[in-house]
C-alpha cells in the first residue's frame, strides 16, 4: 500500500494548508499532495461559521505550493474539463511539472457541480455532454502534450496548427488521473488515456471488484497492461477525532480490495501535527 494525503480548499486559510503540506514533505510515507477543483465549498462543516464559505483555487495554489515543497508530487482530484480550455490546462500542466521539476500529476473528470457552473456561467451541461467533452478534451491534453502541432476538429473544441512549448520533464507526459467509476464512459476512457484511477469511495463500494474487472476487460481490448494504471482511493480523516487506528484499518481494507494507493482525506480544522502520528499508524501497510 502507497498514501497519500488530500487538503481541501474550502474552509481553510493559505497558512494552514501551507503547513501541513511542508510538514507532510519531510515524512516520506506520504508520496504526493492532492487539492480539489471547486470555486465553491462542497461541504458545510461547521468551520464555515469561523471563517465564512472561503475556497482557495487550485491551480494557482499548486504553483505556490510546488515552490513551497521538494519531495511531494503534486495534482487535482480532480479538476473539472468544463472548467478551463483544454489548451490552457495542458499549458498550465507543462508549466507547472517545469516548475517543480517533474512532480505534476493532472487528475481530471467530466464535472459534475452545477451550482458553482451556473454562478459563473460555466457550461456544464447534461451527463452525455459531459462526457462527449471530457472524451474531446483528454485527446486535446494528450495530443498538445505531446505532440509538435495539434489538429483537432471536434464538436466541443477546434485546434488548428496548435503547440504547447515547452514539453514536461515528464515523459511521455505528466500522469493523467481519471476520477469516476462508470462503466459506458469512464472507465473505458480510463483504460485508454490514464495512468491512474480514483475511486472516490471504494471501500464502501460493493461493486467494486466488478468495477475493477471491467477496467480491466477494457485494458485487454486495447491491448493495454492494467499494472500500469495506480488504483486509488480517499479515506476521510477528521483530525479532530485523531483516530489513526482506523484510518490504518480502512487503508488495509483498501488493499485487500485491490487499490494501490490511499489518499488521506484531511478535514479541516488542518492540523500538521497529526501528519506524523497518523504515518506512524500506516507505516505497518506500507508497501
């Protein structure tokens, strides 16, 4: 088992996300740091009373972060294709695995939340849509990625000549992470374009073993080694509570399942000073 930590940007001021992630950069357990894509809170602890409905945005708070850090690897789970131009988040992602020296992992999904959408006039459209235009955007971000000039013409976007220079240090590509367990839609684009899977709760999920066949009756179509896409999972942890031993219990029931990778779910009030008891617990399931 790998992990992982996650720091929403809702409900939490710069300073403090700023400390648990330096404070998670010297403990080497933790192999990557993880924000969401939202304008808006998504949920409503009762933190939003102490500092109001706050939502720091993602990838401005990636760039500082990767300056802020030296180990950890760093990426969205996961940032809504609706929500920027496939171009400008492919340069965005160059720009930023440049800028931290080859630690940016791009996780991505259709999108789903149509109130902060609707507020900001983001089109965010029916299920079909969404995933027609997540289908078009991970074929822009991989083609811009990668190659020299891009020519798509497709119902959602158009490039004609398109380039993205410089290239990432990483090669082919920066890691794309797909988040979603549909089996139509998501999963197939999954086997075809990532190189990890999120599973946003799959220990309580009681199709999850089906889920992970089909990912990799997809695999085999495309003649494509499932063992080459990281399966991960969250595990919400309320710092408050300080209950490691159950977050390591429901870390090995995650690896029992089949996931790889255990994303520590940190609700807020953030405290960095449970980083180290909380590696201490898990450290027996490391892999």
């Amino acid at each position: 088992m790998r992990f992982a930590f996650k720091t929403a940007n809702q409900y939490s001021t710069w300073a403090e996300i700023l400390a648990v992630w330096q404070e998670a950069d010297r403990i080497d357990l933790f192999e990557s740091g993880w924000v969401f894509d939202h304008f808006y809170p998504i949920q409503s602890p009762q933190r939003e009373a102490e500092i109001g409905g706050s939502c720091l945005e993602a990838w401005s708070m990636l760039g500082a972060l990767s300056q802020a850090t030296s180990r950890l690897r760093l990426g969205t789970l996961v940032t809504g294709v609706h929500h920027r131009h496939p171009a400008v988040l492919a340069n965005m992602v160059i720009t930023l695995d440049i800028v931290s020296d080859g630690r940016i992992e791009l996780g991505v999904g259709a999108g789903w939340n149509d109130e902060e959408s609707s507020a900001y006039g983001i089109e965010l459209g029916g299920l079909s849509e969404r995933f027609d235009r997540f289908d078009e955007a991970l074929q822009v971000l991989t083609s811009l990625m990668v190659n020299d000039v891009t020519d798509f013409a497709g119902r959602y976007f158009r490039l004609s000549g398109a380039r993205c220079e410089p290239k990432a240090v990483q090669k082919p590509h920066p890691p794309i992470v797909i988040g979603g367990v549909g089996e139509k839609r998501t999963i197939p684009l999954v086997a075809r374009y990532a190189q990890g899977w999120d599973v946003f709760d799959a220990p309580l999920r009681n199709d999850f073993a089906r889920k992970l066949d089909v990912l990799h009756e997809r695999c085999s179509e495309i003649e494509r080694d499932p063992k080459e896409i990281t399966v991960s999972s969250h595990v919400w942890f309320d710092p408050t509570a300080q209950d490691v031993a159950g977050v390591a219990d429901r870390c090995e029931q995650l690896g029992a399942q089949g996931v790889h990778l255990a994303v520590i779910y940190l609700a807020p009030p953030l405290d960095p000073g449970i980083l180290a008891p909380l590696a201490e617990a898990l450290a027996p399931l490391a892999a």
